[in-house]
C-alpha cells in the first residue's frame, strides 16, 4: 500500500509517500480502507520533533480517517467488513491507504457524512465537544467566544454550541472566513486580526462580557481574553504556540477561571460520551463538517504547509 513515512523528525518535507506493505488484523484489531484522513495541526507539532509525543521513527503520521472496514481480526465484534467508519486514532498511521486499529478506535460513520467530512470528526469535533462540555460545561442561553473559529476545532464548535442553545461569537482573520463562520453558526462575527475587536465583542455583549472563551492561540490572546469574561468567566485554552503574560487580577475581580486540555489524555468515560453525542448531532444533521480542502496524499507535505497557514475555511483533508 502506498503510505507517508517520516524517517527523521523535521520540516514537511521530510513527509515521504513510500510503497510498505498492507499490514493485517490481529485479535482485536480491524484493518479500515481508507479514503479520506485528517490533518490536523498537531501532526505537524509531531513531525517536527517538539510535540510531547514523539512517536518511534518511521512512522506513518495521522489519527483521523474514514473509510471502509476491509477485514477483521478474531474476536472483533463492533464492526464488520464493509461498514462505513472514521477512526478517532489508529495504530499504524492514517496517512495511507489502509490503518491498522483496534476495534474501538473504529466508529460508525452516519450515512449522510462523505469519507471527507469523516476525516474531520475525531480531533476536532471530539476537542469542541470535550471543552464545550467537559471544561466549560457550557448551559444553553450563556454566550460563547470562539475564538478561532474557522478553522477545524473552531466550525466544530460553532455548530455543537448553536444546537445547544447558547449565544455565539465567533472569530476569522479573513473575509472568506467570517462568512464560513457566520454560516456555520456564530451569531456575530468579528476579524481577530484587525485592531479594536475586543472592543466591538465587548459592545456585542451588552457590556457585560461573554461566559465562554473556546481559545484557539492563546499565547496571544489570553491576556486580552480575561478582560472579555463575564462573572464566573471560563476560559478554555485548545491551542498555544508559545508564552503569555496574563494579569491575574482580571480573574479574581470576574471570580474567573481558565481551564486546558489535551484531548489524547481523555478519560475513556469522556471518549465514550464524545462518540455517542457527536454520532446523535451528525445523524439529527446539527453537526456538519466543513472541508476546506482535499489534497491528494502524495501532497501531505503542501497539505502541513497550509495548515499553519493563515486563512483556515474549515477541515484539510488528503485523498488516498
Ligand atoms: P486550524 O484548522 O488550522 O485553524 C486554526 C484557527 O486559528 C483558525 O480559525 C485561525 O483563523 C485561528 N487563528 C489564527 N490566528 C488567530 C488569532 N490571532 N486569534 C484567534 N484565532 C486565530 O486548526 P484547528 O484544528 O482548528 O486547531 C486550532 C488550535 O487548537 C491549534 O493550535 C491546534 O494545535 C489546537 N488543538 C488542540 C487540541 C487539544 O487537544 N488541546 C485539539 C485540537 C487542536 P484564521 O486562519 O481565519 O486567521
């Protein structure tokens, strides 16, 4: 099968499309054809070395795929071959044409999401659901900053947070990106990359500041985001590309609080209520996601370049 390998941590292009041989289902393992695979920015974090998990080398990158199951290891239950799935990790890389997971890293996939849409459900929806729920523990009529939304994580949680009732604000640094998030859910929209927002997101809430901050770079704009909290505020950092200085008055005047997480350190109690939540919000048509782009996998290298681009509209995703 065709694949991409990384034999030495470093700069996309150490991405390599190689011929390796199509691996086989153990106990408890399934074998998914892939057709569609996520990128998603940690990939890149790990490609180069700095991320804190730094898989043995070679490796084939990627967590996130749909597919089909194409055979089935003994004892295998859940699934059976032919049934349409994405994967939420897997044991041999996404990146390729066929991934070796276990069982439980196979989900059903609802029949009205392609292979494409599927490639974007497990870090970015499973991250919006886990800080929207878990974290934020976000009540319908609260107001919720998504800052960040165009992207992966960002249109993810715009639509879990408009099914669930709560006032939405959303962020782009692109003219392209404001519409998607308007259409993706946010009440109002604002440019993050243009001066004065904060001060138009202050005057969008009435003055009293917004409940929820999903953050999405956070070396940059944690400071500036506990200065738009309500009373009893949260915070929620997904994504930081460096430090911050924060002033931590602005919490104990707001009786605030910021929270984070990873999502690979999940509990399995957590996992389990994601997959159930998101299955229930794609098969009722709330949840919808949004490629941006497919890329052919031979192209993974252009595909990590783009992703830490500017300019996100939604999921990249590459095509076996
Ligand atoms: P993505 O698809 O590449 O989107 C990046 C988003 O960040 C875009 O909406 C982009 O907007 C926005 N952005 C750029 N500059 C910004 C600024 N100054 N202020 C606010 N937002 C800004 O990435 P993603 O998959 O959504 O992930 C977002 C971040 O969360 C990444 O850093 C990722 O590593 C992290 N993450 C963490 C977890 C976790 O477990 N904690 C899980 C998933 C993702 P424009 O392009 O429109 O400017």
């Amino acid at each position: 099968m065709k694949a991409i390998r990384v034999h030495q941590f470093g700069g996309p292009e150490v991405l390599k499309l190689e011929e390796i041989p199509t691996p086989k289902p153990e106990t408890g393992q399934v074998l998914v054809r892939i057709r569609a695979a996520g990128v998603n920015p940690y990939d890149t974090y790990m490609r180069n070395g700095t991320y804190a998990i730094k898989p043995p080398l070679p490796y084939t990158p990627g967590s996130d795929a749909a597919g089909t199951i194409e055979a089935i290891g003994s004892g295998v239950k859940k699934v059976k071959p032919g049934d349409r799935v994405y994967t939420a990790q897997t044991l041999t890389g996404a990146y390729a044409e066929y991934a070796l997971a276990l069982e439980d890293q196979a989900h059903p996939l609802p029949q009205i999401i392609s292979f494409e849409q599927g490639a974007g459900i497990w870090v970015p929806y499973g991250t919006a659901y886990h800080a929207l729920h878990h974290f934020a523990k976000a009540r319908a009529s609260e107001t919720v900053l998504v800052h960040g939304a165009s992207g992966g994580v960002g249109t993810a949680a715009l639509q879990l947070a408009r099914a669930m009732g709560l006032t939405v604000f959303g962020t782009a640094g692109s003219d392209k990106g404001l519409e998607l998030v308007k259409r993706e859910g946010a009440h109002q929209t604002f440019n993050h990359s243009k001066a004065g927002y904060h001060e138009e997101i202050m005057k969008a809430s009435g003055g009293r500041g917004v409940d929820i901050i999903l953050e999405m770079l956070a070396n940059v704009n944690l400071g500036g985001d506990l200065k738009l909290l309500a009373m009893q505020g949260r915070v929620v950092v997904i994504g930081s590309r460096g430090d911050v200085t924060i002033t931590p008055r602005d919490l104990m005047s707001r009786r605030a609080s910021v929270r984070a997480f990873t999502l690979w350190a999940s509990q399995p109690a957590e996992v389990g209520e994601i997959h159930a939540g998101l299955f229930a919000g794609f098969e009722n048509g709330t949840l919808k996601p949004v490629v941006g782009k497919k890329i052919p996998l031979a192209e993974a290298a252009r595909a990590h370049k783009e992703v830490m681009e500017p300019g996100a509209t939604g999921k990249i995703v590459l095509i076996p």
